[in-house]
C-alpha cells in the first residue's frame, strides 16, 4: 500500500483512501423500508413490553403469590410425611406431631427449595437469573448440563436462551454459562 | 436481478432528537419503555437492512430479516445487558437470519431463477466502469474476506471490534484483511486505487 488513510486508529492495515471512497459508494445502496414494516415492528414492540410496565406486574404478583402457596402447601405435606413413624396408628402420630412444631419450621425451610426445583416447570421464566436454566435459583454447572440436554429438543428452548447472543442457542451457550459458574 | 434501491423511508417520528446513548435506551427497554425501543428501531434500521441486504442481495428478504431481528432483539427484553456496541450484538444475529433466509428461499426458487442471481464471471460481463470492476472482484472474494473489508473501511470499525462482531481473533481479521488488500491489489481489474 502506498497512501495510508487512516492514521487515526492504531490500526496496522490500511487501505488506500480511493479504494476506501470506492468501496463506500459500492455499498451506499439504501433499502426502502416502507412505514407499514416500522410500523408492524414498533407495534409489536408496544404490544410486548407495555405488559412488563402495567399490566405483568399485579399478575405476576398473583402469579407468584400462587406459587408461594403450593410451595408452602406442598411443604406442609412433606412435613406432615417426615412425621409419620411407620408401625404408629395415625392419632398417635397426630398426638405426637403438635409439640414438634418449633422443628417444622426448619424443615419446611429445607422442603421448600426442593419442592420448588421439582415443580418447576422447565420453560418459566427464571426467578432468580436469566442463566438459572433448571429453575434451583443458583448458576452453576448444573444449568449447563441442564441446557445441554435440553438442545436435544431444539425446538422448545426458549430464545432467552441465548445467553452468549450470537443469534443461535448452541453449545456455545452451553460453554458460556459453563465458565460464567466457574467465574461464580 | 435485484431490484432498483431507493433512499431509506422516513417516518414522522425520527430518533435524531433523542440525545439518549443505546446504553440508556436498553435501561429504558428493560423498564418497559417501548418509546425508547422505538428509538433504537429507527437509530439502527438502515444499517441492520443494508447489512442484510449485503448478504442476501435480495430486497424483500433484507426487508423479512429485518423484522426478525428486531423481533429477536425484541425477545431479549427484559434483561437484556449491552456489552459492545449494539452492532456487535446485531450483525451476528443478521448473518444467520440472512443465511437462513437465503437458504429457504433458495429451497423454492428452480434452478432458472437461482441462476439469475448467480454473479457472472468477470469474463463474461462487459466491462463498463471502475465500480463495476471493483463490485467483480469484491464478488469474487470469499465471504469472509469480503465482510472483514466491509467492516473495516465502510463501517469504519476497528480491528477489535471486527474480531468481536465475527467472533473470531483479532490476529484472523489482520490475516484476512491482508489477504483480501493482496487480492485487490494484484487484480488488473482493481490494481489502480493503489497508485499503478
């Protein structure tokens, strides 16, 4: 190359300045895009995120506050479960549960987390981060794994899902939420 | 063959008064201010467009990838975090879509209408001006080199930037760069933009 153009960047290629002006007016094509596509697209755009402003959040309020029940329902029958010794006749059991209640709490602490997990179906949005793939509200390796099996189903793997944003959902985005837990 | 182009259409809310950076826009998006989706609608239509159009060379389905781009931007509200410059995180998602596309209308296109968009080789078609010598040989540069080429001195972006949009390294957009000036400069057809 015998003219450098562009000495503004410490950039070591360079190109002469009329190719550049050339290659500039090559690709200085516009696309018409009619208002009806700007319109279609602008639409869309106020029919899905307006919901996140007025109208998701009291029915995800509901949404969740019902899940915070089954939870805690489900909860409650673990516990009443754990309580039951076999080889007891069932008053006995009623009798004896009432004065262990300072320990269910505990216990409902532990069964809700992996009554939560269980329940979970696999395409909810994520409660506690956009990478918490299987819904245990941590990222770790496990969301990797768990996003790995489920490419096997390509076709019900939420677009979200592109945590590396490169426009597919691969194993790339497996290995990035890989090392984003490692990093963790 | 492609279809005449005409300038990009104005619509009566332009983006160029809001003084907001892409950054503070997608803070906004992801609060649900459609508004300023808009914004960042009109900022990056015609580079999203033209990029599709670059890959596809076909107006109605730069116009679809389009749409699908913005949808598939549009997806990632809320929650979605800039890292680079929002073109960094478009012209991957414009490529495939574009490949996409083109693969599918190919599938339903018979061999007459394919062969239409076929580039002609060099030999066959008369030589009328230095632009359409330039647009031959930048026809017959591999893809990869070509883009690089395009990214670097029509979009302006640096090496850098080029290696993050691509998705490859740095020292790849320097060895393609090189190959694709070796190839324009030993051309006859583009050997005079550099001096001989």
């Amino acid at each position: 190359m015998n003219k450098s153009h562009r000495p503004d960047e410490d950039e070591t290629i360079e190109a002469p300045q009329e190719l550049i002006d050339a290659l500039a007016d090559l690709h200085n094509e516009r696309i018409f895009v009619p208002p009806s596509i700007d319109e279609e697209i602008m639409a869309e755009a106020r029919r899905r995120l307006k919901p996140v402003e007025a109208e998701a959040r009291p029915s995800n309020i509901l949404a969740w506050s019902g899940w915070g029940v089954a939870i805690a329902a489900c909860a409650v029958l673990v516990f009443s479960l754990t309580l039951r010794e076999p080889g007891r006749p069932e008053s006995a059991e009623m009798a004896d549960a009432t004065p262990a209640e300072p320990a269910s709490e505990a216990e409902m602490v532990d069964a809700a987390p992996a009554v939560a997990k269980a329940d979970a179906p696999a395409d909810a949005p994520a409660a506690f981060a956009r990478e918490d793939v299987n819904g245990d509200r941590s990222v770790d390796i496990l969301d990797a794994f768990a996003l790995a099996r489920r490419l096997e189903q390509p076709e019900s793997v939420p677009a979200a899902w592109d945590f590396n944003n490169d426009g597919t959902i691969d194993r790339g985005d497996v290995d990035w939420i890989a090392r984003v837990s490692v990093k963790l | 063959m492609v279809e005449s182009l005409q300038t990009s259409g104005k619509v009566e809310h332009e983006p160029q008064s809001d003084s907001r950076g892409d950054r503070e826009l997608i803070d906004a998006v992801n609060r649900g201010d459609s508004a300023a989706f808009d914004v960042l609608y009109l900022r990056h239509r015609d580079w999203v467009v033209n990029l599709a159009f670059r890959f596809t060379r076909d107006r109605d389905l730069a116009l679809d990838v389009l749409q699908e781009t913005f949808l598939y931007f549009l997806k990632k509200f809320p929650g979605f975090e800039l890292t680079a410059k929002l073109t960094t995180f478009f012209y991957p998602a414009v490529r495939n879509l574009s490949l996409t596309a083109l693969k599918k209308a190919r599938r339903y296109q018979s061999d007459e209408e394919i062969s239409e968009h076929v580039v002609a080789p060099p030999e066959a078609a008369p030589v009328e001006s230095q632009r359409e010598q330039l647009a031959a040989v930048m026809a017959e540069l591999s893809e990869e080199h070509r883009e690089v080429l395009l990214l670097r001195f029509v979009e302006g972006m640096k090496m850098g930037e080029i290696a993050q949009t691509m998705g490859i390294p740095t020292g790849t957009v320097k060895s393609r760069l090189h190959n694709a000036l070796t190839v324009l400069r030993k051309d006859e057809r583009t050997r005079k933009f550099f001096g001989k």
